[in-house]
C-alpha cells in the first residue's frame, strides 16, 4: 500500500458557476405514507457506490454514510424495518485505509493513505463479517462477474461477507437475491465499464475486471439479476450507470495543467505527447482525458537507461495509452454506456420499478452544476462537494444527493411519499 501521495500536480481551476435553482424544503403538513410498495424488508444491491467506500477505500465513517443507509432511515417512517450494514469496528474503523488531505501546498493538495487502526486479518484479506445484513453493496462487483463463484474467493469485499465454506462456491446473485426481501434498490453495472476506462480503455488479458463488458452480456445478466429479486413480485428502484467524464478521476488531469507543472520546474514546453488506443504517438489535445493517479506518479518528464528521452515529453517517448482515454475511446465507451442504459430503463418500465437516472444527474453536476439549499455542488475535484479524494466515489453529501435521486424516482412510481434526506447535514472533502 502506497503510504503517501503527494505534490499533485494539477490545476483545480476557477468553480463551475452553479445555476440550477436550490432544492425546495419539504411542505409543512407533509406527512409521509408508504404508496405502494412495502419496505418492512429493504436490501442494497449494489458495489462500491452501494457499500459506502470513498477517498480510495472502505472505513466506518464512509460506511455509515452509505446512501442505502440515509435511504433505510427516511424508510423507518413509512413501515421500513431493520437495514444492516457490515461496519467496521471502532478498532478497525479504517478498513481497507483511505486517502485524507494533509495540506494544500500552494493551492496543490497533499494526500496521505491512513494506515492506521486497519481491518485486515491476512494479506488480502479484512476482518468477516458474517452476520445477516441488508446492505449487499461489494467494492469491485461488475454485473458480468456476479455468476462467477470463483470471485468470491477474489474479491476480499466480497470473502469477508461470506463463511469458509460459501467461499470459492456461492455468486454474488444468489446471495443478494436469496434475503426475503419486500424492495430492493439495484445500482450495478458502472463496474461494467469503469475497470476498462480507468486503465485507459486497454483490456488486460486475465484480468476481468478491466475488460469492457459486452451489451449482449449485460442484458443477459441484468435481466437475469432483476428477474430473481422480483421473482415474488417485488417492487424496487434500479438506477442508470454515469458518464465517465462527469467524474473528477477522467476531468481534473488536463493537458495544460500538465504543461504548466513542467513549466513551473524551469522548463518550457509546449506540449505533451501520448499513445492513443490506435497505437499513434502524438501531441495530447485538449479533448484527452488524463486518469487522476497520472498526476501523482512522478512520470512526466522522467527518463530510464532503457529510454533517455523524457517519458511524455518527445513523440518518441508518449505517455502510455493506459493513462488516457483519446476521443475515439471515450465515444466507444459512451456509446456502450447508453447502450447499457436503454438495457436497464427497458427493464425498469417491463417490471414497474422506479427508475433513478444517475447519468442524467450526475452530468447536471458536472455542468452547470447544482446548488442544494445555498450550497453549490459540482464535479470539481476537492471543492465540488460531490465527489471524495479519489475522484470516483462520493463524499458524504454525495450520498445523501444521491438518496434522494433514489426517493425521488420511489415517490414517482410508486405514489410513496418519503422524506428526503437534508444533504447539508453532511459534508463535502474534509479539510485539514
């Protein structure tokens, strides 16, 4: 584990101007009713997103502010029951460890991995937590692995949930879908996508989780999946997968800020040089997406004895086409993503499930952004208030924004009237 990452070198920028109107207060009088659906027995079904992991990891803190949670409670007043998630210790209440920002250096952030008060019993491998739960949410789960027995033993989220003898032997859907629940929310399939975009749309062979899953694939799966939690007629609310540039981890690595970090060392240069996916060397454009992590790892500029040109500088030593998306990649990946996304809408509307648009949302909050109760929120890395330190997931207020995506979308289909969940209660980035 990597126990510091610091000088990034980035260029945050001037805020996105937010325009949308704030969010409105509930109405005096409202009282909230259940519709009709029944929440007495709610489940989360979902990965990262679903589990509450943020800033690079899995703690309590990011745990308890799961948005299923901040769901599960808002349900407690319409008949909801018990909604149980796998927390951490407070001995162990730094899980997997997680990014926190020590500093910002000449308005650069610092960030350092917490190492301390961890939940691991072995290499690999976290403390179990083998009680019943009702927040199924695995960091890591794609749509396409959730039959495979085999990544029960591969995912350490996934193992810790799990006795010795389900282990190696027991698939993500027949454990989410096996609980007797009443209403299930369903957020899965960004993984799908997600693994291949972060490794710069390069496919790794062995290595599942950073392949681009197929369309045929998908809706094979998500039928199936939602078949067997609606096998008694349940009701639910399933959720669309985003846009991968409306997340920081694809939009905050620019080539100019790349170009003025090597200019602020005393140099000067004009551009950049990368390896698209085609195999091409040349000079980036503003239209590359750099992925975050190539901020921080020190290679720009670098030389070797193997290559004394300097990595990224010369077309003769291009940046790696895995710490880029190129425009051509980012359409075939968008494109997948709509495709994905009729899969999932089209099975909402045959099964009467409310329907959350997450990638409508979340390209709202990228641009123009929102603003919630005074607060304005957008994608921007740090200070957007969305999204946490490692670009991907979301910071607390995220979720509790992201909740009521949910009960939004639950209100409208099926006449429930839930309370929504006041997101400044929560907070953005933590500053030192």
């Amino acid at each position: 584990m990597k126990r510091l990452v610091n000088n990034i070198k980035l260029y945050l920028g001037i805020l996105a101007i937010a325009l949308a109107s704030s969010c409105k207060p509930e109405i005096e009088g409202f009282q909230p009713s259940a519709g009709q659906a029944d929440f007495s027995k709610y489940i989360a079904v979902g990965n990262s997103l679903t589990a509450g992991f943020a800033d690079g990891g899995l703690y309590l803190e990011g745990q308890q502010v799961a948005y299923p949670n901040l769901i599960a409670a808002q349900l407690k007043q319409v008949g909801g029951g018990e909604f149980r998630s796998p927390f951490f210790s407070d001995e162990q209440r730094n899980g997997s460890g997680y990014l926190q920002l020590t500093a910002l250096v000449n308005g650069q952030p610092q960030l350092e991995n917490v190492t301390t008060n961890l939940a691991y019993r072995a290499e690999g491998r976290l403390a179990k937590y083998t009680d019943d739960i009702e927040n199924l949410g695995v960091p890591g789960m794609r749509l396409d692995l959730s039959v495979w027995p085999a990544f029960s033993a591969a995912n350490m989220y996934f193992e810790r949930l799990l006795s010795d003898a389900e282990v190696g032997a027991t698939t993500y859907m027949q454990y989410a879908s096996q609980k007797n629940h009443t209403f299930f929310s369903f957020w899965l399939g960004n993984n799908d996508v997600l693994g291949y975009a972060m490794n710069g749309a390069v496919a790794v062979e062995g290595d599942p989780t950073k392949t681009l899953t197929t369309a045929a694939t998908f809706n094979e799966r998500y039928n199936q999946f939602i078949g067997a939690l609606t096998a008694n007629q349940q009701k639910g609310v399933v959720a669309t997968i985003p846009d991968v540039t409306a997340i920081p981890y694809f939009t905050t690595v620019t080539r100019a800020a790349l170009i003025a970090a090597v200019n602020a060392s005393g140099a000067s240069i004009t551009d950049i040089y990368i390896r698209t996916g085609a195999g091409v060397a040349r000079a980036a454009t503003d239209a590359d997406l750099f992925v975050l992590p190539f901020a921080s790892s020190g290679l720009l500029g670098s030389t070797s004895t193997e290559n004394p040109i300097p990595y990224g500088l010369n077309p003769g030593n291009p940046i790696e086409s895995k710490y880029v998306l190129d425009p051509a990649e980012v359409t075939v990946i968008k494109a997948r993503v709509n495709e994905f996304n009729k899969i999932i809408a089209d099975v909402a509307d045959a099964k009467k499930l409310a329907l959350a648009d997450a990638h409508a949302y979340l390209n709202r909050v990228k641009s123009p952004g929102i603003m919630y109760n005074g607060i304005g929120v957008n994608a921007a890395f740090i200070t957007g208030n969305a999204f946490s330190l490692d670009g991907i997931h979301l910071t607390p207020m995220g979720n509790a924004l992201i909740a009521n995506l949910f009960i939004d979308a639950i209100n409208a289909q099926y006449g429930s009237k839930l309370t929504k969940v006041d997101a400044t209660h929560y907070r953005g980035v933590k500053f030192p």
